[in-house]
C-alpha cells in the first residue's frame, strides 16, 4: 500500500508535513494495513496534469 499526501507545495513548514507522515503510518498501523511497509509519498496532482517532471 502507498498513501500519497497532496497538497505538500502548499505548506511552509516541512517539519509540519513530516509530523503529518508520522500520524498517517500511526493510523494505518491502527488499522492493520500494513504497517511499516506501508509508502507514504508527496505529491500534487496539478503538476502531473501540468506534465511538470519535478
């Protein structure tokens, strides 16, 4: 499983954004999901519509 976080170009604070990675692993871990071997990625759907690389 891989849990993609968008909206990440949006927010300032990057230790913010690694605290919200933290409590998204926390709850799939509640939920039994996968555990650690669960992704979590950045991303932002407007730049793949873009057809922006980065």
């Amino acid at each position: 499983m891989v849990v993609l976080l968008k909206k990440c170009e949006m927010v300032e604070d990057e230790e913010l954004v690694e605290v919200v990675e933290m409590e998204v692993g926390e709850v799939v871990c509640d939920y039994e999901l996968g555990g650690e071997d669960v992704g979590v990625m950045k991303g932002c759907a407007v730049k793949g519509v873009e057809g922006d690389g980065d």
